[in-house]
C-alpha cells in the first residue's frame, strides 16, 4: 500500500504541476485573440475536464482517509462539505464560478468586489470575512475556520497534503515575513478599492495573479511536497495572519 501512496503522490505532482504550467501559460497569452472563438471554448472546456478529474482524485483521497483514520473523520467530512458546496456544487448550479467567494472573503482574495460577482455573494463573502471568521476564532480559536472550513488550506492538506510528509522547520524565515507582507498587500488593495475606484480592474488582476502564484502553483507544486501539507497556511496565508492577530487579541484582552 506504501509503495502505491508513492506512486499516487508522483502521479499527482506531475499532474497538479502541468495543470497550473497550462493554466499560467494561458494567464501569460493574451486570450483576447481567440476570445469566444472554437479554439478558446476548447481550451477552458479541457482545463474544467481536467479540474473536475483533480477534484475527484481529492475526493477519493479523502473517502480512503476517512476508513483509514476514523478519528479525522468529523473534519474531513466538515472541510468536504464546505469544499464540495462552494467550490462545485453552488458554482455549477448557479453556472457562476463567483459563488467560490463566499469562501475565499476578503484578506485570501478580492472576489467579493469583482464587478462580475452578485449583491447576495459579495454580502455572503463580506459577512463570512467580517464576522464569520472572528466569531468561529474567537470561540474556537484557529482550529474553527481554519480546521474544519476552509475550502483551501484546510481540504487540500487533509487529501493531497496527507501524501506528503517532508522534514519540518524548513524555509522558516518564510514563515516569519510572507504571511504579514500579502496581508499588507491585500489590505493595501482594498484601502485603493475605497479610496480610488477607477482602480478597482488593475488591483484586481494582480491580485488574481498574486493568488494563483502564492496558493495554487506555489503551494501545491512547491510548498507541499518541500515544507508540508500546510505551508500555504503556515508560510503564506494573509487570511491565516488576521485569524493569528484576532487571538493575540483575544489573548491581550484575557490577560
Ligand atoms: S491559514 Fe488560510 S488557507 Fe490555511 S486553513 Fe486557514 S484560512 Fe485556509
């Protein structure tokens, strides 16, 4: 069985690396020459084939863990739900991929100001980023968001991060630097959003691409096989930076 996990974990690095290669070379063409052309059609009717196949590989990882290992039971069915509902489920019932913001609130990414993205989910993201989030901290500390919901950190350590098991410590200045340097970043974006609303499409495009490097090609392809299933979480993650001020907070506040 040991020597199958290896061959699935190589498999799948191959794989989720020449997903993200082909999805940040079509980040880097200019897509506006065959825009509604067959040849675009194509292109993102194979990138969706070959996510939803990436998606079902999670999904059996997770159902194998779950016989394995009946006490992370509860999580894994919590971090697969919330996973399934908001990154497939609502999208493709609604044929509207913004529903992912309710999830992913603002600092992780800027999705509930798209101009693409309704009133009912930006309010949805706005009220799970501004209230949501402190509220399940402050009563179970980071374990509440970032154990049993969150759609990213906390479902692909559990399913894909479980392969994995590199020697802890590494690129700890990292850590120290990165998480506190987005979470500026991103509060910088937003004050700009306010303040100076012209800007709201550039902002946006980087942030997007800001994304797509920090917690899809980088923690994927690098931080998980070379730090760990959480290293998003631990090294990166802006929205795991503000759920770590709120306990300092809360801690202060106790003492
Ligand atoms: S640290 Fe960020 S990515 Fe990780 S579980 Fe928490 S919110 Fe999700």
């Amino acid at each position: 069985m040991k020597k199958s996990l290896t061959s699935l974990r190589n498999f799948l690095w191959v794989f989720v690396t020449a997903i993200f290669a082909v999805d940040f070379a079509k980040i880097l063409m200019d897509t506006s020459l065959i825009a509604g052309s067959m040849h675009q059609q194509m292109i993102n009717t194979f990138l969706r084939s070959i996510f939803a196949l990436f998606e079902l590989i999670m999904a059996c990882l997770i159902i194998y863990f779950m016989i394995k290992y009946p006490e992370r039971r509860l999580r894994l069915l919590s971090v697969s739900f919330f996973h399934y509902t908001f990154i497939l489920f609502l999208p493709i019932a609604f044929k509207d991929f913004t529903w992912m913001a309710v999830l992913y609130p603002w600092p992780q990414t800027l999705l509930a100001f798209d101009p693409k993205t309704s009133w009912l989910v930006s309010a949805l993201s706005l009220f799970v980023g501004f209230v949501v989030v402190p509220l399940l901290t402050f009563r179970w500390g980071k374990k509440g968001f970032c154990g049993y919901v969150c759609p990213h950190g906390a479902f692909y350590s559990e399913a894909y991060g479980r392969l994995f098991s590199p020697p802890a410590g590494r690129l700890k200045w990292l850590r120290t630097y990165l998480p506190r340097l987005y979470f500026l970043f991103m509060a910088v974006a937003l004050a700009l959003i306010f303040l100076v609303p012209s800007a709201l499409d550039p902002v946006r495009q980087t942030q997007k691409v800001a994304f797509f490097l920090a917690s899809q090609m980088l923690y994927l392809v690098v931080g998980v096989p070379l730090v760990g299933a959480r290293s998003y979480c631990t090294h990166c993650c802006p929205l795991g930076y503000e759920i770590g001020l709120i306990l300092r907070y809360k801690q202060n506040d106790n003492g």
